[in-house]
C-alpha cells in the first residue's frame, strides 16, 4: 500500500471511528420479543419486558456517555418503546380477562382458600369451604394425570402443576372431585382450566381411585372452559 493510500484510510478512520452497537439496545428487542410471546399466554412472563424498559434505558445511557464508542441509540429506543407497550397492553388484556371471567351468579373463590394450612397437625376442609358449601363457585386448576387421559367427564382437580405432576400425592385440601354436568367433556392436559358451578364438601370423605387421601371437597360443573 502506497504512503498516499495509508493517509487516505488513517483519515476516514478519524473521520468514521468503528462504534460498535450497544449490546444491551439489542437485548431489549429480544426481551420485547420474548415479552410479547409469553407475556399475553402467561401473564408473569411480562416481567421480561419490564427488564427489556430497564435494559433499553441502560443502553441509552450508555451511548449518550460514550458515543465515539457506542451506537444503536435508535434500536435502543424502539426496544423501550416495544417493551413499554407490550406490557401496557398485556396489563391491560390480563386485567380485562380477570374481571370479565366469572360469569353471572358465581363467586370467584381461589384454590389456596381451600387448602388447609401446612402447619396445621390435621387436613381437614378450611372454614370458607364450609362456609361456601352449597354455593356457586367459580375457580380455576388443572386436571391430575392419575384422572385420566383424552376425553374425561369426571376428574381430580389440583391447584397447580406442582400438586399436579412433581408433587407426588395431594393432601385431601388440595383436591376437589369434579362431575362435568349436562353432556359436558373435556380434554385432559396440563392446561389451567377455569370451572363455574356447585361447590359442597363431602359430609363423609371418601376415597378415590389412584389417590391415597380422602377428598374433602366435591364440585358438579355447570361451565368449563
């Protein structure tokens, strides 16, 4: 290379030093991609968009203190602005979905005011299940696999997929026996199921099939879903 030539590139070097792009601008695109996907199935996971606003704003502080070194200030804006929308409208549609899903007529009772506390010496039905007996309820849980598999009239319902599959045999609190009325079916799966209809606790718990406890609590299933 000729001495002319080597000034040439020293020149466009110092007029157009290498910036490399910010690797945290980029980071918060993918979190607004992974926000978006999980995020409006799952409603924890717009956490990582939360982390995706906080990782754009690093960027942008970054580049702005050194910018002969760092690049990407828009991609690092277009990363916080997709992640702040991401979880405005995942909020949002999850909050909808929340105070839109109990239908008419029913009380939305969660599983954990079932479940007897795990200090207590003995399981036994916790005072709000007496106290609901009879009464219109609307929960949600997922089906145990010793239920059953494809099509299933009848179930064990259980809190979560810890109760459900990595946590061996429920205790009696943690289960309530299902009877899917008027023709109703449903599949069985390792998805959350939202259950409207009858709650009663059993007078006389009773055993069933494959479950070693006594199950406390029964429910006949007007609307599945």
């Amino acid at each position: 290379m000729s001495i002319d030539q080597q000034l040439s590139a020293s020149a466009d070097q110092a007029e157009f030093p290498y910036r490399a792009i910010s690797s945290s601008a980029i980071t918060s695109v993918v979190f607004a991609a992974l926000g978006a996907l999980g995020g409006f199935f799952f409603w924890p996971a717009l956490g990582l968009s939360l982390i995706g606003v906080v990782t754009g704003c690093l960027s942008v502080r970054q580049i702005r203190r050194y910018p002969e070194e760092f690049e990407g200030l828009r991609v690092a804006m277009t990363g916080i602005c997709a992640n702040a929308l991401v979880v405005f409208l995942g909020f949002s549609m999850h909050l909808y979905i929340y105070v839109t899903e109990v239908p008419e007529g029913y009380t939305r009772v969660q599983f954990y005011e079932l479940q007897q506390d795990a200090t207590q010496q003995f399981d036994m039905p916790t005072q709000l299940a007496i106290d609901m007996n009879g009464e219109s309820v609307f929960l949600k849980g997922y089906i145990h696999p010793s239920s059953g598999s494809g099509v299933l009239k009848k179930f064990i319902l259980v809190p979560d997929l810890g109760t459900c599959c990595f946590g061996g045999q429920p205790k009696s609190s943690d289960m309530i026996e299902v009877t899917l009325m008027d023709g109703q079916v449903t599949k069985a799966g390792l998805t959350k199921k939202k259950l409207a209809g009858e709650f009663s606790v059993n007078n006389a718990p009773r055993k069933v099939t494959d479950f070693d406890n006594n199950v406390f609590y029964r429910m006949k299933v007007d609307i599945i879903r």
